[in-house]
C-alpha cells in the first residue's frame, strides 16, 4: 500500500532518503561559511593585517610593498574610546571587512595592572558597562556589511582584567560574560559575526579552553592570539589547533599573529603550508607592530627584504586574495 502523505517511507529507502538530505544540509552549511568569509573558496584563507589605530596610510604602504591589500583590517576599542561611524568607514576603506577587538576596559589601563576590579567579569554580568555596549554596537550596527567582533581575547592568561585568574575571574564568569555581551550587542546589531580568541600557551598548566568557551551558538569563529619567536608555525600554534578542534568545528582564524627573532624569515615561510594543512582555518590576521609602534612584545613588522619576499611568498603559494583601489571601491585581484 501506497504510504500516506507527509508520511517517511522506512528501511534502506529512509536511510537514502536521509544521507541525501544529510549531503544538501553540507552543500549549503559549505555556502554559508563561503559567503559569510565574502569569498569564493579558491582563494581561501583571507589576508587581514594590524597597524598602530588601523593607520589608511600605513596599511596602503604595506599592501604596496607586498603586492597585495588586506581583505580584514584590525582595531582595537576600549569600553570608553571615542569611536565612531566615520572611524569605521575609514577602516572598511582601506579593507573589506573591519575587525574590532573590543577590550573590555579603559584607555586609561595598563597591561601591567590587571587587577582593576571595575572591569571585573562579574562587572560585565551585572550589566556595569551595558551603556558603553550599547554605544560600541550602534556604531557598529551602522556599518553596511559584516564586522568580526574579537571581544575579551586572551582571556585564558591573567594578564587583563577580564582573564581567568585576574580580579578573582573564574571560567564560568567568562562564559556568563561573553553570553552577556553577545546577547545586548546582538540585540543592537546584526551584522556581528563573534571570534573567540585564546592566547597560546607555552606557561605550565594551562586553562583548558573548554572551560571557557562559550558554545557553538555564541560563537562564529574560534581564534588565536600569539607570536612566533622561535620555530616555525606548526610550534607556535600546533597544540592551539588540536585543542579547539576537540572542543568544535567552526571555522577558525589565526587572529592574531606575527613572527621576530632569529627564526623569522622561516616562520613566515612555513605559514603557508600550515593553513594549506588546515582548510578549516580561513584566514589570518598579522599584526605589523613593534614595542615602538603599539608597545607590542616583539619586532614583529616587516622590514627587511627577505622577510617581505618570505611573507610575499606565503601570500603567493595561498592563493591569496588581494584587494586593490579601483575608483571608489576595493577590487578584488590575484597577487601581482
């Protein structure tokens, strides 16, 4: 007899009808990442740089000497900074898409004084900071096309005041923080997409990252913060890649990233086959930063010629998109 409508038909005809529907759900989960990247596959992963204050004029002169202009562009916000709708423009002018990681602290604050009670995790759950939240998602929600929010990075370290360890911070005060923040930004702003970005570790006993991460629902992209000073990129962050991949399967970013030391010119050349190794990682983020510049903890911007040729190179064996000045918009090229 005919089954009814609405009704699944049962044994190996259930189970083709399943593994069909089972592959459409990966085709389209595999389109929606493609579009939410702004990028077609073949080009995977995206190029994205940080310069001290997100500086036009500096990213325009490090996508010249490299041939090749940034798809992301980085800028740090404080709870108190002054920004504003035309800051951000000004960014997604020199990049496709802008990345903000909002600290969740003041401009007044140093690195070195991570016990500042006001900017407790506790302080964030209690709704203390909802006014300047608010105010940071309006702008964003302004800006016509996605923004990647890192909020709160590095929290599995002590050294800010929002890190486990730091102000009496436990885990579950960074995951009720981060649900918190997600929720009244959300609310404000759609076009946010959430990285969630760990320091790398190299200290002893270090913070599982499962006990801080938030969950797949609250989180677009795991990520990573830390340098190479020694190596090659599978050292610095090879243990980082294993450890996220145990706790998820979204899509990651190396959000963080630069090389200095002795070992540069190798590191920068290694980065290629690192992410070639890992298509699940879809772009990266390197910060061209010295202690000078932004106070940074290394020598990390490209100077020399054989650290240019050697990132260039990196770029070039990637398949990297590159965005260029065409009239009054970004065009979207292949490295020269």
């Amino acid at each position: 007899m005919r089954p009814r409508i609405g009704r699944l038909p049962a044994g190996p005809v259930l189970a083709a009808v399943v593994a069909a529907i089972t592959a459409v759900v990966v085709v389209l989960a595999g389109a929606l990442v493609a579009q939410r990247l702004g990028s077609d596959r073949s080009a995977r992963p995206f190029f994205g740089v940080d310069v001290p204050q997100a500086d036009p004029a500096r990213v325009s002169r490090l996508a010249e000497e490299l041939g090749c202009g940034p798809e992301v562009v980085n800028r740090f916000v404080k709870l108190d900074s002054t920004f504003t709708p035309a800051q951000l423009e000004t960014m997604s002018g020199a990049a496709r898409t802008p990345m903000i990681t909002l600290e969740p602290w003041s401009w007044q604050s140093e690195r070195e004084q991570p016990e500042l009670p006001a900017y407790s995790l506790e302080s964030i759950v209690r709704g203390e900071h909802d006014a300047d939240l608010i105010r940071i998602a309006r702008v964003l929600a302004a800006h016509p096309d996605r923004v990647l929010l890192r909020f709160a990075h590095e929290m599995n370290a002590d050294w800010y005041p929002w890190g486990v360890g730091a102000n009496d911070n436990e885990a579950h005060h960074y995951v009720a923080a981060w649900k918190h923040v997600h929720r009244l930004m959300s609310r404000e702003a759609d076009n946010l997409e959430w990285v969630w970005a760990p320091a790398r570790t190299w200290w002893e006993d270090p913070l599982p990252l499962e006990e801080v991460y938030p969950g797949d629902r609250y989180v677009d992209y795991v990520a990573v913060s830390g340098y190479g000073h020694a190596g090659t990129v599978e050292d610095t962050y090879g243990e980082w890649y294993d450890e996220v991949r145990d706790l998820t399967d979204k899509p990651a970013i190396l959000s963080e990233i630069g090389a200095d030391g002795e070992d540069k010119t190798r590191w920068l050349a290694s980065l290629a086959g690192f992410l070639t190794e890992r298509p699940d990682i879809v772009g990266f983020v390197y910060f061209n930063t010295t202690p000078e510049s932004t106070g940074a903890t290394g020598h990390y911007e490209l100077t020399s010629d054989a650290e240019l040729s050697a990132f260039r190179g990196t770029l070039r064996e990637l398949n990297t998109t590159c965005l260029r000045p065409s009239g009054s918009h970004l065009e979207r090229t292949a490295l020269r």
